[in-house]
C-alpha cells in the first residue's frame, strides 16, 4: 500500500512503486500495462479529487490487481470519447481495452478504481 499526495509528481511514484511490485514478485510480462493504467488513474484522481490518494496491489497466482483510492471524492468515473487532438481524456477507455477486468467500489468518504491484468495473457 503506497499513500500519494495529489501532486503531478505522485504519478512517478507510483509507476516506480508499481514497476518494482510487478519484478518483485516476478509479473514483469505486466508491468508495462500496470504502469500505463496506474499513471492515467492517479492522474484522474489528481485532477478531479485533489485529494489523498492510496494505491494498493495484489498478485495472487500470476493475477496482479490494484486499487486507486481518493479520498473526499465520490464522482464516479466514466469512459469518454476523447477527441483525436485532446491531450486528455483517454484514462478509462485505456483501462476499458487493456485490464482483463475493471470497476470501481465507493467508500463512505471516497471512491476505488480497480483493474486486474493477468501475467501471461494478452490482456
């Protein structure tokens, strides 16, 4: 479990965190994906939260599982059709393609987004 401020400078913390979990406990064939997905989610818990952030991963049988929480935040998330010039929007629709399962878990005082990659498979 990693505690992240809502600063631009926690989305590097958390792909660092994120990519020494995968080697650690040898899920490398994920690590890219894990990363990508975890940058774009801390970034939309960063823009629209601004509020303490908590990345937590499991790996249970070469399935790697990880939550963002934000706390004081219930807006629920949800995919949008970015426009091909934006320099944003795409964080969920990339979720929606790569994890092999995704959803999101609301808290008295906040929300999760989870996403579940598993080693070995495409997807």
């Amino acid at each position: 479990m990693l505690g992240l401020s809502p600063r631009p400078s926690s989305c590097v913390t958390a792909r660092h965190a994120i990519r020494t979990f995968c080697d650690d406990h040898q899920i490398g064939t994920v690590a890219d994906h894990a990363e990508l997905l975890v940058s774009e989610l801390v970034t939309n818990a960063i823009e629209n939260c601004r509020s303490k952030i908590t990345l937590l991963a499991i790996c249970q049988a070469g399935e790697l599982t990880i939550s963002i929480r934000d706390d004081g935040c219930a807006l629920p998330p949800r995919i949008m059709t970015a426009d091909p010039e934006a320099e944003s929007g795409r964080g969920l629709y990339l979720v929606d393609k790569i994890a092999g399962a995704w959803g999101t878990l609301n808290h008295a005082d906040g929300k999760s987004v989870w996403f579940r990659l598993a080693s070995g498979s495409g997807r």
